[in-house]
C-alpha cells in the first residue's frame, strides 16, 4: 500500500504514526544541500514497530503539551526505563553530551527538536544561529547532527521568526518520522542476506550475526540500523543469533543492545569485546553488521571504538562485515575518512569506572583502575571501505566505494 506522510508531531507517547513506514527519504548533506524524497510500498510487516513490554515506543516524542519533548533516558537502561522531558535548547544539547540520547538517527532527531525548543525560547535571527552553535556542539563524530542543524537552519532562514517556531516543531517531526520510514527500509535492504544464508544452509541451525555497539532502534527513532534486518529476518521467522560485543568503555552493546533484543525475543549472547576473532577463527560468525555515525562518500565508516578490528579479524577469516546506515549518515564532503573524520574524546571516567546494578537491586558506581592511573578515551574509529563488504542503506545494499553509494544516490554527485 502506498501511504502519504502525515505529522505524528502531537501524537501521545507511546504512540506510533505507523502510516509513516510507507515514506523514505534521501538526504545530500553537501556545499548545496539537496533533498530527494521516494515513496515506498510498505507490508503489514512494516507497520510492526518495535515495543517495551507490549507498548509502541520510539526513544522521542512530543509531550502531550504540545511543547516539551520527551526521550527515553538510555543511561538508565538496562536497570531503569525512564522518560525524560525536555524544555529547553540547553537541555537538548546537555542530552545529546550525556547520551541520554545517541546514536546517529536518533542525535539528528534530537538537535531538530532542540531547534524547536529554541525557537520558542528565541525565534530572532541570532536566537537561530545561537541555537544551531549550542547544539552542533554537543558532540563532533556523527554527522546527522550537522545535517540536521543544516536541514533545520535553511529553512528557518527563509521564514519570518513569528513563524519560525510552528514551522521548527513541524520540520522536526518530520525528521523523526522520515527516519522510522528509512530504518524500516534499511531492514528491508539486509533482510535477503539473511534469506540467502538461510537458503544455502538448507537447515534450520541459527545464523550467528555479530553485532558491536548498539544500532538498534535506541539509536533511532525506531527499528535501527544495523539491528533492523536483524528484527526483520527475526520476525519472517528465520532463525538468528547474534553475539553482542559488550562494547567498552560504556558498554552499550551489553547494556542497550542486549536489552534490545531481549525486548523483542531475538536470542543473543553477550561477548567480551576481544572474543569475536575467536568467533571467527571457529566458524562461529556468518556475517558482522554494525552501524555507524559518519560515512565517507569514499565508503570509509566511523563507528563506535572497536569496530575497526573487528572488520579485521572478519577479513582475515572471510567473514562477510556489511554496514547499515540511513543516507543522511554520509558525509558527501568527505573522501577520506581515517584523515578527516574528526574522533571524539570523552571524559577518562568512562574507562576508570563502571556503573551496574548491585545483588540488593541499587545501582552503584566502581573504580576499577588504580588511583593515579591515567586513561585515554576516544569514542570511534575509522574502517576503511576496502574492508568492508557492503553498506546497507535504504535504497539497497552498494559496494563501500564512491562509485557505489553515487549509484544509489545519483543526486550526490551533483551537490
């Protein structure tokens, strides 16, 4: 069926605009940013959107004041569920820095919402530049976050300001649900990987698929990336296992992706980081897909810290390693990514510490290096294209190259 996009911008909570699956869009975040829009056919399938014990959720909405914006809090997960509001521009930026919020999709979503809250705070020309400076530095490597401030910034230039605010909250709902339709799609584009390897087996014995951080609906408005054909293949009612890289130092593959996949019966199993090559060595990984938060047009990936030797190690075994990632996450102006994606560096005490839960249920935080230790954290790294075996995007799956990603968006070579 064949669906028009209608705002889901004053829906309750919980709920979802699941007519919007039917909508993809493209994005070009280049010198002259274009944007291409595409309807898509949408199955029933596609209407199913992902749940926390039995109700719809994606990580961000309008509150039910038709103002604030809710999100859930992910450092809470996966000892607490709790929703956090939202009132202020500030508190948007402060969200994205924290990773109340993160995940690429998801950290676009946000700034666009936090342009919103700014523009009902201060809808004047320098409350709009103010407003994009506050939020486009919150965090540097995912490049959603620029083309969304850019997306939002244009088209506010071009209304009067006592317009600026109607129009932001309009726009940002967009964007969230622009994005449900795109991740929808990606799990459509991984999905054969998991029919052929099906296919080739002749036996019902679980595909293993590993998986490293979290790039699952948590890290978009809804569906994921990398976990989407995984939920998808899941749901057709092929049999998969995925191993979860516990993914150091936040751990946000044991925390949220596990957690994910928990929610919606996938069966997994969490693994230390180092474990994969072993995995591999053993005939134990089919295929590895990961997310990532900053595509080169090379083909180049950034993704969370890690990511690089696993696609190592599946090179060096022949394992397949595929990227997921919507369009908006390619940073056209980009052609090599090791040189020029900037590589964020977060606070030692992520690496010296660790948060959990204790055997009386509180939740406690530990040292676990010595006193006087020093610690380095950087938060990505960069893969380069020639390891990767392909990228899943929403219009299909390409080779990691220019000439790949320019054939499945055509528009880009002329931004």
């Amino acid at each position: 069926m064949i669906a028009k996009i209608v705002s889901s911008a004053l829906a309750p909570r919980p709920a979802v605009n699941k007519a919007l699956l039917n909508y993809t869009g493209a994005h070009v975040s280049g010198s002259t940013a274009t944007t291409e829009f595409c309807w898509v056919a949408a199955s029933d399938k596609d209407l199913e959107t992902m749940r926390v014990d039995g109700t719809d959720y994606r990580t961000i909405w309008l509150n039910e004041d038709g103002e604030s914006v809710d999100v859930i809090d992910q450092t809470l997960l996966p000892h607490g569920f709790e929703v956090l509001t939202l009132k202020t521009a500030e508190e948007t930026a402060d969200a994205i820095t924290r990773m109340v919020v993160r995940g690429a999709p998801l950290i676009g979503a946000t700034a666009a919402y936090g342009m919103a809250l700014a523009m009902r705070q201060d809808s004047s020309d320098d409350g709009l530049k103010r407003a994009v400076a506050l939020l486009i530095a919150s965090r540097p490597t995912a490049v959603n976050l620029r083309w969304a401030l850019e997306r939002m910034e244009k088209l506010l230039q071009e209304r009067s300001p006592s317009e600026r605010a109607a129009v932001a909250y309009d726009e940002a709902a967009r964007i969230a649900d622009e994005d449900v339709a795109v991740c929808a799609a990606i799990g459509d584009s991984g999905k054969p990987l998991f029919d052929d390897l099906r296919g080739t087996r002749g036996s019902d014995s679980p595909i293993n698929v590993l998986t490293h951080c979290n790039a699952g609906w948590l890290a978009a408005v809804d569906w994921g990336t990398a976990l989407a054909p995984i939920f998808k293949a899941h749901r057709a009612g092929i049999p998969v296992h995925v191993w979860v890289d516990e993914t150091r130092p936040r751990n946000q593959g044991a925390s949220l992706t596990a957690w994910e996949l928990n929610k919606e019966g996938v069966p997994h199993t969490v693994i230390a980081d180092n474990t994969g090559g072993h995995l591999m060595q053993h005939g134990e990984v089919d295929l590895v897909i990961t997310g990532t938060d900053r595509t080169a047009r090379s083909g180049d990936v950034a993704n969370k810290i890690g990511t690089y030797l696993k696609a190592l190690a599946a090179c060096d075994n022949d394992v397949p390693f595929y990227v997921a990632l919507p369009s908006s996450t390619i940073d056209w102006r980009v052609r090599d990514g090791v040189r020029d994606i900037p590589i964020e560096r977060r606070g030692d005490d992520e690496v010296t510490h660790l948060t959990g839960a204790t055997a009386d249920g509180g939740i406690a935080t530990i040292r676990v290096t010595p006193e006087g230790s020093p610690a380095a954290n950087y938060a990505f790294d960069v893969t380069p294209a020639r390891l990767v075996t392909g990228l899943i995007t929403e219009r299909g799956i390409c080779e990691a190259s220019e000439a790949g990603l320019t054939k499945l968006f055509p528009e880009a070579e002329a931004a």
